[in-house]
C-alpha cells in the first residue's frame, strides 16, 4: 500500500467530506478511493470514517489522525521544497496575511520593491482585521499586531509601537481640550470594534493605570476608517503611532495625551511577523522578511513607513 498516498486521501476527505470531491483533485475513480481508505483502515485496525449515502464524518479517531497528519503532510512537503530552493533561485508563491493598516499601508510599495529583486516570488497578499492560522490557511507569513501565543509559531519583531489619541484642529475647534483622562468621556470619540457593548480606554502614566468608560459616536472594524473619521473632524482616535506621524507632522491631527501611554488593548504593541516553527525557513520567507524588516525596523523607519513609496530597485 502506497501509505503516503492513503494519508493524503484521507486528510482531503476529512476536509471536503466527500469522496468524489476527493477523487476529482487526485484524478482518480471515487472507487479507488474508497478501496484505499478501506485497506487504510484495516491496516490501522481503526474506524476513521463513519460513510453514507449522502455525508462522510470522521470519527473521534479521525478527527484526532487529521489533526496529526495535517502538521505531518505540511513538513513533508515543506522539506521538498526546502531541498528544491537549495538547488534553485527562490521562486514560487510567498502567502502573506497582514493586519489592514500595515497590509494597507506599508506593505504594498515594499511588495513592488521586492518583485524587482526577485520576480520569480509572486506574492498573494490577504488582509484582515484577525489573526490566521497559518497551516489551516496555508498561510507563509502572518503580520501581527501582538505577539503570538501558539506553541507551534514564530516570531520575529519588526518593532514596538505605541498607540496615540489623536484629533484634527477642526473638532478640537469646537470642543475644549481634553487634560485629564476622565474628559475623554465627554467627547466624541471614534472606537475599533471589539466584542462586548461597552468600550474603555486605558491610559497609563508611571506605573498608574486609569480606565475610562467611553461611548462612541462611531465604531469601525477597520482602522483606516477610522483614520479617516478623524481626519474629517468626527472625533478622537486611538490609532497606532506610525499611521499617523505624517498627519501629525504635517498638522492635519494633534496627539493629545502625550504624557500617557493608551490602549484599549494591551501596552505590549508592536508589529510581529509569524511564521511555522520548522526546521529550516524557507528561503523566500526569509528573504521577504529581511527586505521588510529593512525598510520598517527601528523608530526612525517605523514613523516614515506608512503610506511611503520605495525607489523601484527596492534600496
């Protein structure tokens, strides 16, 4: 029995649940399938599906086996890979996730710089406001916002940032300046949505730490509309401190607050680059780490990242 072959039958099946669906992406008869998962089985001495005419579901057994084996196909194909990069100049599809305002803005120009480097990694870039996981959605690099927890990634800090409450003239125009963190509550403020129905920020002076209560006059899942509310005069914004250096520099936001530090999170901030914990990192994962890290690491590269363009030969 060709026990690669059952495995990796068995991990398709488990994910479209259908035994033709299988067959279809192998190119090969729905009976020959089943014909090999049956001697699969028998060969384990377990039941790892449960078959009808109209569903497949895995058992306890298989749904434990599938979760085995999915982390054992990846390294197996991975260490393919990694023997062919060796051999070969970098090439293929780099999977890259990332946060929506790093996604937004900072990563595209440095994808452009980079494809003049190297034009035989073609990037897919997939944003969203959540964190993914990276082998269930075949994911090569994952940007973060924190610093993962998952015993099977790891990390490579871009840098640390902090959080800064910002407003335009024209709302602070209207609206008397905010001092003291309980004013806050007594303004409009713009919030990231978050679950629950209640929002707080939290503002940390020394080593004491004020929460306020705050009820938003907009929520967004998405922060560069939020940066957007603010520029238009809607309110105040917590917003990462390098989207807004420009801003600030060139006036069109004032940071209030400078003398605390604010969150409605976590303290801990920054931009983290997650990858699988394998032996060997791939070459074009770790080449497009180091050219991102190059333009982005370090404050004075971290204030002038957003929403910069890269020379053309990726400098």
């Amino acid at each position: 029995m060709d026990r690669l072959r059952a495995m990796e039958l068995f991990l398709s099946i488990s994910k479209t649940e259908s035994f033709s669906e299988t067959a279809r992406q192998f190119g090969v008869s729905a009976t020959s399938v089943s014909r090999m998962i049956t001697d699969f089985e028998s060969e384990l001495n377990v039941k790892l599906l449960l078959r009808s005419t109209r569903q497949v579901v895995l058992t306890e057994a298989g749904q434990e086996y599938a979760r085995e084996l999915e982390g054992i196909l990846w390294n197996i194909d991975q260490a393919h890979r990694n023997i062919t990069e060796i051999r070969a100049a970098p090439k293929g599809i780099l999977r890259v996730h990332s946060r929506m305002m790093f996604g937004l803005g900072v990563l595209p120009p440095l994808v452009a710089a980079f494809r003049q480097k190297y034009p035989d990694i073609h990037i897919e870039l997939v944003l969203s406001e959540a964190k993914t996981d990276l082998r269930r959605n075949n994911f090569d690099i994952d940007f973060r916002i924190s610093p993962p927890v998952e015993a099977s990634l790891k990390r490579r800090i871009l840098f640390k940032s902090e959080r800064y409450l910002v407003a335009s003239p024209a709302y602070l125009a209207k609206r008397a300046l905010p001092k003291q963190p309980a004013d806050i509550a007594e303004h409009d403020c713009l919030a990231y949505l978050l679950p629950g129905d209640q929002y707080h920020w939290r503002f940390k002076q020394a080593d004491a730490i004020e929460e306020v209560l705050i009820k938003p006059r907009h929520v967004t899942n998405n922060g560069v509309a939020l940066l957007e509310l603010a520029r238009l005069g809607e309110g105040i914004a917590l917003l990462d401190d390098y989207t807004v250096h420009h801003d600030i520099e060139r006036g069109t936001l004032i940071r209030l607050y400078p003398d605390y530090r604010v969150t409605n999170t976590t303290f801990e901030e920054g931009m983290y680059a997650t990858i699988l914990d394998t032996a060997m990192i791939p070459a074009k994962i770790r080449l497009f780490l180091d050219f991102v890290a190059s333009h982005v690491s370090g404050d004075e590269l971290r204030f002038t990242a957003y929403g910069k363009s890269i020379a053309a030969d990726g400098d």
